[in-house]
C-alpha cells in the first residue's frame, strides 16, 4: 500500500542532508566537545559551526543560542529560568502543554498566571494582553505560530506592548523555525523556542535563543557547557544536524516562486488545493482559522458527524497518516484545548483533524489524499449514531 505522510507537526523525516552531515559524529569524530586534544576539536568546531547556522536562521548572536534537548526543554528553560514566586506570568490558552503545563506547574509555585483568550479564529489580540499586563509582570509568553491550526499570532506587537510595560517577551517558534522568515530582531522577542525534529532534524534536538543581558538561571547544574546555561556534554551529532537543517532551512525559505513546488509558496498551493478539493466534495465540513494567517504547510479541518479519532484511524488503514484534533490524556480523550479556547463546540472540536504537510508532500500525494477523505467522511457518516435519527426522518 502507498503510505502517504501528512503529519509533520508531529515530526518531520530527516533530510538526507542532514543524515549525511550527523553521520561522521557517531563514528569517526565521535569526540567530546569539551576535550582539549584534536578529537574533541573537531567536534568543538563542529559544534560551533552549527550554533553559527542556527544563529543566522534566526538572525542572532551565536552566543545567544543554547542548544537543548528539543521544544520542551527550551519553553521550560524559559519560562522556569526567569519566574520566581510573586512575579506575573502571561501567556495565552493556545500554547502547547510545553507552556501551558509549565505555567500550571509555576502557579504551584507561587507565580501568578494569566491565561489570554483567543478569537473565533485563534488569534490572541493584542488588546487582551494590554488589559492583562501588571506591574509585577515579568514575562509574556506566546507562541509564533498555533501546532493545531497553523495560525500566527502579532508576535510582534505582543512584544511591543510587553516591553512598554517593562516585561520580557518569549515566543515559542517551534511550528515556524523552517517555515516562516524568523528573525530575533524584527518580531521583538527576548527569548525563542526551536525543536529540531519539527524542521527536518532529529527528534531530542533543540535551540532556545536568549537575548544578550538576558540572565536565565540554570535548570540544571553541573559542567560550564553552554556558557553554563545548560550543563551536560553536547549531544554533537544532534547539534550538527540542526546547524544542517537550519541552513537548508535558510535556503529553501529564501527561494522564490520560480522554484516550483519545493518553495514556501508551491507548499502554500498545495495546502489550498488539499483544501479547496477536500471542502468542495465534502458537506458540513470547514477549515479552523481558514480566515487568517496560517503557516503555509497546516490545515486543521472539522466534519461534522465525524469522530476524529475514527477519521484519523479509517484513513490510517488506507495508508494516510494525519492527527486528530484532540489530545489522549489518562486514558480519556479529551477534545484539543486549542479549539475550544477557539469556541467550538465540544462536538465539533472532536470532529476535527489536522493535515499538516512537509517540504516533501507532492501534488500526487494531495491528489491521493483528496481522494481518500471523502470517502472515509462518507463511510463514517453512514455509520455515525448522530446520523442516523436525521436519515430515518427523511
Ligand atoms: N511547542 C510546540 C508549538 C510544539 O508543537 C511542540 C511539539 O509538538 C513542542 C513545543 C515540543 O517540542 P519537542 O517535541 O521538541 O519537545
């Protein structure tokens, strides 16, 4: 059967590139970093080497960039390194568990939250963080662009207002590294989350960018790597794989139209054409922030009457792999937080899947999976117990 990938907010494939540029670092420059003699040189180079590649994707300092081991860490190292109890934390409902279960575990600790609201259409205004900002509000958190619907958030004037009022700003950039132009500078931000595998590196790699005069403490404690802000021999290979992804993110986001397909743009084109095909044979069915800017690559959809999770499965079994709207918690299934913070309701929440494609999606693949969804919506729906009244009384 013909497997087609359409998750890659999940994770993504690791570039051949980047497989080739990792693979002397497990074997014949298997050296430490912090090791004086040529081995540990090499790899130190190495090191330094991909640290500068992050740095310019980023458009930074390449002191400012401190190597992790992926999203998770990067958004706790963050928000943990720079909260202490009595100071004022703002975020918003859409983050990912990354900053929402952080925050929750700050507020434990004797740190105020506030939670921001979002729009119909999963924008965090910047209105509502105007009225939230106190005096003791130490830092602002919002992420760059949303991992369930794609849609990018004002980071920019989010950090505006946050600065004006004397407080630092921290994006979560782990779903727009490689996917949209990120530059430190230009969106105002103090502090930057990336995750490797997200951006066609390996899983349990990642950055967090800290502006220069930013003092963080440390999470962990030990060695004086990373300039001491995160202790623990460097993993290289993982380091020389994001500084590989990172600079074929750079090119690939520089390219223009001309490029065809493999350009931000063509991915663009077939984001549309999946859902313009998928919506025009398919009833009850839309797109979940189709109103504003989303990354290119993201398309969160709901059909009514449908069971995410029987969708994700039914189209699983016909070699197409997405990802429900809803995350499995303790055994219970409860619908994605991100769309109810939206306002949908709880059916139409479970009801919803995310298409997310990669810089490797082909047309033919879309054209497959075009046919593929209605189908397994159609089948669904004859089966679905909310169905059956309607068609009984027609
Ligand atoms: N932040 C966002 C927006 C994400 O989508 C993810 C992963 O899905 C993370 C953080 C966590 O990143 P990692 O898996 O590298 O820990």
């Amino acid at each position: 059967m013909r497997r087609i990938y359409m998750d890659a907010n999940a994770t993504t494939p690791v570039l051949p590139e980047v497989v080739d540029a990792m693979r002397p670092f497990w074997s014949d420059e298997f050296g430490n970093a912090s090791s004086i003699h040529q081995p540990g040189q090499r790899a130190r180079t190495a090191v330094d080497r991909a640290r500068a590649s992050v740095a310019a994707l980023l458009n930074c300092r390449a002191a400012e960039v401190v190597f992790t081991s992926g999203g998770t860490e990067s958004d706790n190292m963050a928000l943990f390194g720079l909260l202490a109890p009595g100071d004022h934390l703002i975020t918003s409902s859409i983050e990912h568990h990354a900053v929402l279960h952080a925050a929750e575990e700050l507020m434990q600790r004797g740190v105020e939250v506030t939670f921001l609201p979002c729009t119909p259409e999963g924008v965090v205004e910047v209105a509502a963080l105007e009225a939230a900002l106190r005096p003791n509000t130490k830092l602002v958190s919002v992420m760059l662009a949303n991992n369930e619907t794609g849609v990018i958030q004002p980071v920019l004037e989010l950090a505006d207002r946050a600065h004006a009022a004397g407080a630092l700003f921290h994006t979560d950039a782990v779903q727009a590294a490689g996917k949209l132009a990120l530059d430190v500078a230009g969106l105002g931000c103090d502090l930057l989350s990336i995750s490797g595998h997200k951006m066609y590196a390996p899983q349990g790699m990642g950055a967090l960018f800290v502006r220069r005069n930013v003092r963080l403490k440390p999470m962990f404690f030990g060695g004086l790597h990373e300039r001491g802000r995160r202790p623990g021999t460097e993993n290289v290979a993982g380091i020389v794989g994001l500084g590989k992804a990172a600079e074929l993110a750079r090119k690939w986001l520089s390219d223009d139209v001309s490029s065809g397909m493999d350009s931000p743009q063509g991915l663009a084109a077939l984001r549309d054409r999946l859902e313009q095909r998928i919506l025009g044979a398919v009833a009850e069915a839309g797109i979940n922030g189709g109103g504003v800017s989303r990354v290119a690559n993201t398309s969160n959809l709901y059909f009514d009457h449908v069971e995410a999770e029987a969708l994700v499965i039914a189209l699983d079994l016909k070699g197409l792999a997405i990802s429900g709207g809803s995350a499995c918690q303790s055994g219970a299934t409860e619908p994605s937080h991100v769309l109810t913070a939206m306002g949908l309701s709880e059916a139409r929440a479970r009801a919803s899947v995310r298409f997310s494609l990669s810089r490797l999606t082909t047309e033919e693949e879309v054209d497959l999976a075009v046919e593929l969804v209605p189908a397994a919506v159609a089948r669904l729906r004859e089966l679905s117990p909310k169905r059956q009244p309607l068609a009984l009384s027609r």
